[in-house]
C-alpha cells in the first residue's frame, strides 16, 4: 500500500469537504460559522499536504465505510482484460468531478433532446463522433449492448433471423431476444477468425432452412474471447450482396484502433465507452447512415388517449435521453486523447507482441490467441507451466497471483493457471517490459525453463 496514494486520495476528499461548504451556504457567502469551519478544512488539507510531502500518517482506506478506496490503478499494473481500454483519461477525471451531479448537462437543455445541447458542447460531440467513426448519424447510449438493442428493437420482428458469430458477447444474444429474433451462428472454425465466406455460408444455410434471409448481420471486430481480428470489411461486402443491414460491433475497437465505418461497409457502428473510449460506465456510442438513421433515430408518435400528450422530439429506442451527466461528459473530455491515441495503434499491437513474444520463452506458455497479435487482448495457456507448479503448490493457483501480487501486477483472473487472459492496452512501454520481467522472474523462481 502506497502512503502517498492514500494521501492524495485524502486530500481530494478533503476539498470536496470543502467545496460542499459552498453547496450548504447562502449564494451570497459564508457566514462566520462557515468561514471558521472553512478555515479548519483547509487547514486540514495543509496537513495532509504535509503528511503526503513526507510520506507519513494515517492511510485512509475507505471513501465512506464499506466503500474501500480503489487504488488498483495508481499501485499496480492492471492487466484485466476488460478494464484496460475504460482507465479514465485525467481530463475525464476532472469532468466526473465537476459533472457528477444527476443531470448535470441539462442546465441549458432548449430542446429536450441530450444530442442538441450546446452548452457543454454534447451536440458538437455528437458531430464528431459521428465523424470519428466515419458515419453520418450518432447517438451516446449506455453501453454497446444498448446500441446493439436500439438496432435490434428497430429492425428485428418475431422470428427474424440475426446472424451473429460464434464467438459474438452475451449481448448481442440478449439484444437479439428481446426483440424476438431468432440466432444464427457463423462458425469460427479452427483459427477462430469469422471470415466473409463463413459469413455468406451460413446465410445460405439459413434461408435453405428456414426459406427466408436474415435481418440483420451482427459481427465483432474483435472478439471479446481471443482479441482476434475478424474480416470485417470482407462481411461488409457480403452484406451489400445480399443487401442485409450490418451491426458492426466495435466495442474492443472503437476508441482503442482507427475506425471508418463507411469504409467498413457498415451499417451501425456500435462502440463501447467504458470498454474503449476511456469513459465512465455505462456508455456507448451507435452510429449509423443517414440512410438507416431515419428508423433507428426516428421520432416519437405516440399520445395519451386523455391528455393527448404527445413527444415528438423524443426519440423511443432512446428512451428520450440516454447519458445525462458524468457519463457522456466524461466521452467528451476523454474525447481529444482518444481520438489521438487511435493513431498510435500500431504502438500498442507492438507491445502486445512485445509482451507475447517474451512469455512465449517460458517452455509450455502457449498464445491461444492468432499470433502475431493484432489487438492487445490476448488468451493464453499454461496449463503446461505455471498450471504444473500449481498442482503440487500449496496455494494451488493461486500461487500465480500471489506472485504477481507482489510483483505489483493485478488483473490476471485469480487463481486461474490454466487459460486466461490479460489485456496490455495502454501501458507504456516500461510498464511492458516491467510485466514480461516479472513474468520470466516467477519462472525462474519455479525452474520453468525459459528460452
Ligand atoms: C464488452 C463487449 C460488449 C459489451 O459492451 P458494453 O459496452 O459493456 O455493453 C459487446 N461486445 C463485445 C465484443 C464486447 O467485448
């Protein structure tokens, strides 16, 4: 435990004190009960300035009780396999701490619409997030699953058929449900890569069985199981020849590689912001054309049969508004680094190689993952290394996360020796070889053999 990080915790804590002094007070100023209890804070936060300089005193370990602090990403390298990509920039960190309140972009809200908002700037966002994704319509939605239900809803009838992957998340089946859709499943085969033919193919299998084609084509970028890279611009053409919408997932894309969905052949672009756009949960992004954007985003019709209460302006598979507050103005901070870090992805399909190349040298480790990687998500195998010192281990698997533990490493799925995944999304590049060490030093220590 790092005195430090506690201290700067504390002190954050400290100045929210603070600040909630000028939520309590009259909005012309303190009064002298407050400006003495102001004067205490601050002479709180001057302590712990001083304990934090010298690296001394009391570590806070709870926000409030039963709440401990997270820390898991100031005091450790975090490997798991689905947070990498959501890490908050600091720009997104500052928002959360002036937007957290419920509505809070609502206060000039003129239209009742969140994407029309001008001030913050969410209409603007939404023009260059549209851009960003290379489609001409978008909508921030709690979560990919959301964007995936949105289309579903719009477009899925009883019995209709979707096609989806074999290796598509539980989302896109549950979205699929919902809408009463029926799954069909383009096998991955034996490299696990969903390629156009097996796409085209099972659409034959499909209307041979059923006698009619599917609805909707639903296929991942990456999947979320190997981070492999399916042919997306290959299922885009199929799409067209068949003329058959296609959902492009990218929740492990969006945010992390570049993405045009026109160039894809897309007709939805979905992503997900807390999965890879460095935004709080739940959020997301569902872009379409201008084509399609007429049914996914059209209007309310609906009246009250008393009132005749109508809502025209208010879209249904939005619910009206989706992200009201720290969600969607967290996006918008991160949104510059984003947008940035998309370039510099063949810098973090380096180091993901990186990483893999140098645990490959452990004799037994094996990539379960296509390899050379092309993303930074990764499933590997050892049940013929670090799975054998487990067996006769004490604390059975959980040796490996003990070693890693004290090597400052979390994330890796705990007590699992056998296949599991780690994601190095984001980290620099010492940070990488820090983990490749730590790694062939737990190896080491076992007398795995290493190349
Ligand atoms: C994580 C993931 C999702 C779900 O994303 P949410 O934003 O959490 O709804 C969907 N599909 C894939 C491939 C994923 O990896």
């Amino acid at each position: 435990m790092d005195i430090r990080v506690r201290k700067i915790y504390e002190a954050l804590f400290a100045l929210e004190d603070l600040r909630e002094l000028y939520r309590q007070a009259l909005p012309t100023g303190l009064d002298e009960s407050e400006e003495e209890q102001f004067s205490n804070g601050i002479t709180r936060v001057e302590t712990i300035l001083k304990e934090l300089k010298d690296g001394k005193g009391n570590p806070i370990k709870q926000v409030v009780p039963k709440l401990e602090l997270r820390t898991r990403e100031e005091e450790f390298i975090n490997i798991n396999p689905i947070q990498s990509g959501g890490r908050l920039t600091p720009e997104a960190r500052k928002a959360l701490i002036a937007y957290g309140d419920g509505y809070s972009v609502c206060d000039k809200c003129l239209v009742g619409r969140l994407d029309k908002i001008r001030k913050p700037p969410v209409e603007e966002f939404h023009a260059e997030l549209a851009e960003f994704v290379g489609m001409d319509e978008v909508r921030v939605v709690p979560g990919a699953r959301r964007g995936f239900q949105a289309v579903t809803s719009s477009l899925i009838e009883i019995g209709d058929l979707v096609i989806v992957s074999d290796l598509a998340h539980y989302t896109e089946f549950l979205a699929v449900e919902i809408a009463g859709g029926v799954i069909k499943e383009v096998p991955s085969g034996a490299n696990h890569i969903i390629t156009a033919d097996a796409v085209a193919e099972t659409i034959e299998r499909a209307k041979e069985e059923t006698g009619k084609l599917p609805k909707l084509i639903m296929i991942e970028h990456v999947d979320y199981n190997f981070g492999n890279e399916h042919d997306v611009y290959g299922i885009g053409k199929v799409a067209k020849d068949y003329d058959i919408p296609f959902l492009y997932n990218g929740a492990y894309a969006v945010g992390m590689m570049p993405v045009n969905g026109k160039e894809i052949g897309a007709d939805f672009v979905v992503g997900s912001g807390h999965k890879a756009m460095a935004a709080v949960a739940p959020s997301g992004v569902l872009a379409t054309t201008a084509e399609w954007a007429p049914t996914v985003f059209r209007s309310s019709h609906i009246a009250g049969d008393v009132t005749g209460r109508s809502f025209e302006t208010k879209e249904p598979e939005m619910l009206g508004c989706t992200l009201m507050g720290g969600t969607v103005v967290s996006m918008m901070a991160s949104f510059p680094a984003v947008k940035e870090r998309v370039q510099h992805w063949d810098d973090e399909v380096e180091k993901s190689n990186y990483f893999v190349h140098e645990f490959l040298r452990i004799e037994g480790n094996k990539i379960v993952s296509e390899y050379p990687r092309k993303h930074s998500l990764s499933k590997v195998d050892t049940r013929d290394s670090f799975d054998r010192i487990a067996k006769t281990h004490k604390r059975r698997g959980y040796f490996l996360s003990d070693e890693l533990k004290k090597r400052k490493i979390v994330g890796e799925f705990a007590g699992s020796t056998r296949v599991w995944k780690l994601n190095t999304y984001g980290l620099s590049w010492e940070r990488i070889k820090y983990l490749s060490e730590a790694f062939l030093a737990i190896a080491e220590k076992y007398e795995l053999p290493v190349r």
